[in-house]
C-alpha cells in the first residue's frame, strides 16, 4: 500500500493550467505552488478584472463574449488586456466562434482557489 | 419558519474589514464590492506573502508568531512588511503576548473571500 501516501491532486480537464492546492490549514504552501497561486490570485486583484471576471461567470450560460461584458467604464483594449491576462493565469478560456471571441470560466482553477481559502480544511 | 429564508451573512468580528459577497456565478458584483475584495486578493498575489499566510494558517492553534514563520528566505523587515500588508487587507489580525506579536488568520475575510469564488453558487 505504498500508494497510500500519495497526496491526490485535482484531475485537469481541458488542458487548464495545474491547480493545486489542499486547503491552507492543511499545512503549508511550497516555494513552487505559492509561486502558482500567487498568479492566480494576482489576476483577481484588480477591480476592473474582478468585475469583468464576475460578469463572465454570472452570464447565463456560463460564457459571455467580449460584446456582453465591456460596458465596465474602460476602453475596449483595456478590457481586452484584462481579459488576456485572466486567460493567461488560467482563469478563463476563450473560444472564437464566428465574429466573436468567448470566455468561460475554467472550472477547476477557480475551484482550486477556492479550495486553497478553505478553513474548515 | 420564517427565518428559513434568511441568507445568513458571515458574522464580523473585532472589526474586521466587512466580507462581501455572494458567490461570483450568483452575478455581478458592483463597482464598490470589486474594489474591496480586489484588495483583498491583491495581499495574497505575492508568493512569500502566500507563504506566510498559509504558515500561519497552519500553525497549531492558528496562530503564529514572527519567530515561528520567519524562514521564507527574506530579511525580517520584508517579512514585517508583508505581515503588515495581509493585516491592512484584513486578512491577519495581531495582537501583542509579552515580547512577541502573534498573528492569527481572520476567517470572516478569509471565508467571503472562498465564498465569492464558488461556483456551485
């Protein structure tokens, strides 16, 4: 039963960017997984970013295109620039189809966050 | 049973920043939410400053000193720095026990914080 250390890290789907983490009461981060969630929260801590995050995972559907979610009082290549950096933490995906670009959420990262803050853990 | 259908709220203590909000899927936050809890993820986006939030999140009896969690391999005035950061975010709250300042993690911040990222909401 050598396998009965192994520590369980979240399945990926999609080729999201590897969440890790058990809950922060669990013990403590590693050097290379405080780098990773660091990212991750550092793409929610600005506020035009957080909104325009929120719209996208209240939007019905759970996708919103960049038409749906621009009005947040910033230039389009503005919202574009945040976009791209949500993707590129891994908090959204995107998807073009037709004249637009869409954005999801991606589940697992944000799940993983989540997880991290959990202090029932 | 009136009181069936009262959403119950995190109950603030000491003075905590106030927590928002309802899970990010549940819609969009406002202007005013956004700033707040954009701060809030803004003091955990540095990797050191992760680390000692989640050494101390760990600690048995969720708390810790600045003797306890210092080896994060920066000087003890950048450890003073970050720990002041997650205290004005709300994150840590501290209080003075003889020579040392011992820190405790806020778990109404921390939990609004787990609670806006849950996307079963």
């Amino acid at each position: 039963m050598s396998n009965s250390e192994v520590v369980e890290l979240p399945v990926l789907q999609d080729g999201d960017a590897a969440p890790c983490c058990p809950p922060i009461t669990a013990g403590e981060l590693s050097p290379a997984d405080a780098e990773k969630m660091a990212a991750m929260f550092k793409a929610l801590s600005d506020p035009v970013r957080l909104r325009l995050f929120s719209k996208i995972a209240s939007h019905p559907g759970g996708e919103a295109c960049v038409c749906d979610i621009a009005d947040v009082g910033v230039s389009q290549p503005t919202v574009s620039h945040h976009l791209r950096k949500l993707r590129e933490a891994g908090l959204l995906t995107s998807e073009r189809r037709g004249t637009w670009v869409y954005y999801q959420v991606a589940p697992s990262v944000v799940a993983a966050m989540a997880a991290l803050l959990d202090l029932r853990g």
